[in-house]
C-alpha cells in the first residue's frame, strides 16, 4: 500500500463522503445547525481540498485558498495518521473558529465512520442499511479514481482506460461517473447524457454484499446481480482498480 495514494483517498474520497453525507443523513444536518465554517487541510507533496460547511451543507474543492481553518501536514502519512485518529490536527490559522473543528467536525466524521464502518446492529435498521450503502459506494467510485491516477498498479490499468464516461449505478437508487481522460480517473456524482460503459449493481444488497466482499462480482454477473455494458476494455480495467480498493480501505 502507498501512502501518497492512501492521502489522496483519504482526501476526496473518505473525508469527501462527507458531501453526501451532509445531503443524505439528517443527524449530520443537525450537528452543523445554523453554523459554518471552512477547513482546510493541505498536505506536502499530497493532496490539499477545502471543506466549506454552510447551511447544513458541505462543499468540496480542491486548494486551501480561500479556507477560515487551515491545517497543514509534513507528510501523507501524518494525514493518513489523522484520519486513523493517531494524529493530532494543528491549525496554522483561523483560531477563532476552532470551536468548529473540535466540536462540530469531529462529531461529523465520527458520524462518516459509523457509516462507512457500521455495526451489525447498525445495519438491522433499513434505513441506516440504505444509507451506508451509498455512502460507501461513492467512497468506493472517489477511491478508484485516486487509486489510477496515484497508485503504481493501478495507473498501470488506467493506461490502457479509453477516455470516455464509465457509469457506476444502484439500480433505483443512486449513479455517479467516472470520466476517463489521458488515463486518469475523475469522480463526478453528475453522469454525462453520453457514457462509453457501465456498471449496474441489481439492487442496494446486492451492492452491499459486494462491499462486503460477500458476494462474488464476477459471478454475479452470472446470476443477474450485476450488468455490465459498452466498451467491456473500459470496465474490465476499472474492475482490475476496484480490486485494489479493499487494500487501502479496509
């Protein structure tokens, strides 16, 4: 496992979850309240996004620019070390806010990890089951595309991805994109009219089973709980990536 890599999941596609977390999960909505903030963090040589919490809402962008809180890092492992909760974040500025960062933003991803590492008991009610799930499916599309732009085996796959749109889809339930271009990879939760290839996951549990590693995807094909479609090199090389995933998000 690459460290740079795992801060750059870390990144877009973990901390990132907290976007769809903040639109879907009504307890992330009343922890922000009527307060705002916005923080960012920025690692040497690595990744650095902004996070802007505003009216129950969480915005993502890439640079510390315009960011309240800023919090630096020496190293994709100090992030990474954050994120396992080993590592004390130290603002360089944006003191005054810091009531934020400590109350209302550590309660929001101590929420994210509920979700993206729930308890059996989590899982019974439905509603948290639906939730999870789709959560940890655009995690899971936000971390192939860092995983084939970043890390050496799987940028070994991305360069033989045609440039075109790979659809990832629940069926009735949720779709992202992953645009292709120069063999990288960019997540967009907004699918294209035009698409090269796609994958369709028959239903939420089907989707699940697969995270879970329950479930076999290639033989789920088979039995119907997956489709796949277009341009087969296009997923056949994504698929390769996706197998990378559970290595650094497990």
């Amino acid at each position: 496992m690459d460290e740079k890599t795992l801060a750059y999941i870390n990144m877009y596609a973990v901390l990132g979850g907290l976007v769809k977390l903040c639109d879907m999960v009504p307890e992330a909505q009343k922890i922000l309240g009527k307060s705002g903030a916005s923080i960012g963090f920025a690692v040497k040589d690595g990744p650095s996004a902004t996070f802007t919490f505003v009216g129950g809402k969480c915005i993502m962008k890439g640079g510390v620019e315009d960011c309240v809180i800023k919090i630096p890092f020496s190293s994709p492992e100090k992030f990474n070390g954050m994120i396992d909760g080993k590592v004390t974040p130290i603002p360089t500025k944006g003191f005054t806010k810091i009531g934020f960062l400590l109350n209302k933003f550590t309660k929001l991803t101590d929420l994210l990890t509920r979700y993206l590492r729930p308890t059996e008991e989590d899982l019974r009610d439905p509603v948290f089951f639906e939730q999870s799930t789709l959560l940890m499916f655009h995690v899971i599309a936000g971390a192939i595309c860092q995983i084939a732009n970043h890390d050496k085996v799987g940028m070994a796959s991305a360069k033989y991805i045609t440039d075109g749109v790979i659809k990832m889809e629940i069926a009735g339930a949720e779709s992202v994109a992953l645009i292709a271009k120069n063999h990288r990879l960019t997540y967009s939760s907004i699918v294209p009219d035009r698409i090269m290839s796609f994958m369709q996951f028959a239903d939420i549990k089907t989707a699940r089973d697969l995270f879970d590693g329950k479930i076999n995807s290639v033989a789920s094909v088979g039995t119907g709980g997956v489709r796949m479609g277009g341009m087969i090199s296009q997923i056949d090389n994504m698929n390769r990536i996706l197998s990378r995933v559970e290595l650094y998000l497990r």
